[in-house]
C-alpha cells in the first residue's frame, strides 16, 4: 500500500516533531532540521558531479550522517530520552578529520583567500559548504534559546564545513582548475580597501 505525499495537516502552519508535540513551521527547531536538509540535498548534488570514488563515497555517508542529525533536531526534546534513534559519533568528526588531512597532502598551499567557481562541481561544494554554516549557526542559536546539549552536532556541522571546503579545493585540482586568488582592491593611496 503506497502513502500520500500530501496530509494536509499542515495547512495552517503548524508541524508535529518526533514524538508528536505540535509547533509552528516557524520554529527554530524546524528552521534547524530544515536547513540540514537543504544540506543534504546539496551534498547529494555534489556526489552526482563528482567522479572521485573516495568522495563519492564520503559524501554518501555525510548524507546518512545528516539525516541522524535531522533526526536528533525533529525530535520532541521532552521525549527524546525515551525514543530510539540513530546516533552521531565522535568517531564521525575523526572521520571528516582523516579526509581532511588526506585531501590537504594532495593539494597545493593555501597563500590567500579564494573565489569559490571554476567548475560546477567546485562552485556546488562552496554552495553547500555555505549552506553547512548556516546550518551549524541555527544549531548554535538552538542550542542557546533551549539549553539543549547540541555540542556533537554543532562539531560535526563545523567540521564538514571545512571538509567540504577542502573538497572544493581537493577537486579542482583532481581537474587541473585554476584556483582563482582574491586579491583585494586597493585604493588609490596603496592601501587596501576596508583598512
């Protein structure tokens, strides 16, 4: 038997969390989940166009890990002790980590800030690693407004942002794409703008 995509309950603006309480689609907690799933969806965009297996296959658990992650955030925080759910573990951070340092023995020195492009696999990472900040700050103001420990999520969230902007860096130079330097414009006197 097949289920309808549509319930209508929430045609006045109002969800139900893990667990069954009822809040506004407005909510921070639904703004939280909400942004890890636009991540994920990026993410998913990103394994398509990449044709490195190792990352591929990164990428594929990132995606698990952030629906573990969404799963934590939809969840009833008064239930919460009480459900089963899929755990995120230090281990993954460690993960990222070893990825990480993997990619960076690959790639040239960083010697200045870059413009994210170059190739639409490039420009998607640094789109979805922007996405993963905005994800990481709605957890922090989650976590301040509630009181709720969301320590692991907000390291895992800080850490993928630097994975995938080594990512970035990793596969434009998997395909010989200049990275591009941002050289700031200086003013008329030498010195540089915004001194």
């Amino acid at each position: 038997m097949s289920f309808k995509i549509y319930t209508k309950t929430g045609d006045k603006g109002m969800t139900s969390l893990i667990g069954g309480s009822k809040v506004s689609k407005s909510h921070l907690r639904i703004e939280s989940y909400g942004t890890v799933d636009e991540l994920n969806s990026h993410v998913g965009l990103c394994r398509d166009l990449l044709e490195d297996i190792i990352s591929r296959d990164m990428l594929l658990e990132i995606q698990d890990r952030l629906f573990t992650i969404g799963s934590s955030l939809a969840c009833d925080p008064e239930k919460e002790s009480g459900m089963s759910l899929p755990s995120l573990e230090e281990s993954d951070i460690q993960a990222l980590e070893a990825e990480i340092d993997r990619m960076t023995e690959s790639t040239p020195p960083m010697r200045s800030f870059i413009l994210p492009g170059g190739h639409p696999a490039v420009s998607h990472l640094h789109i979805a690693r922007c996405v993963c900040r905005r994800a990481e700050r709605c957890c922090v103001r989650l976590e301040a407004e509630t009181s709720r420990d969301h320590a692991l999520v907000i390291k895992y969230l800080n850490r993928l942002s630097d994975y995938l902007f080594t990512l970035a860096r990793y596969t434009s130079h998997l395909l010989k794409v200049e990275e591009l330097p941002w050289r700031p414009r200086k003013k008329e006197d030498g010195s540089t703008i915004g001194a």
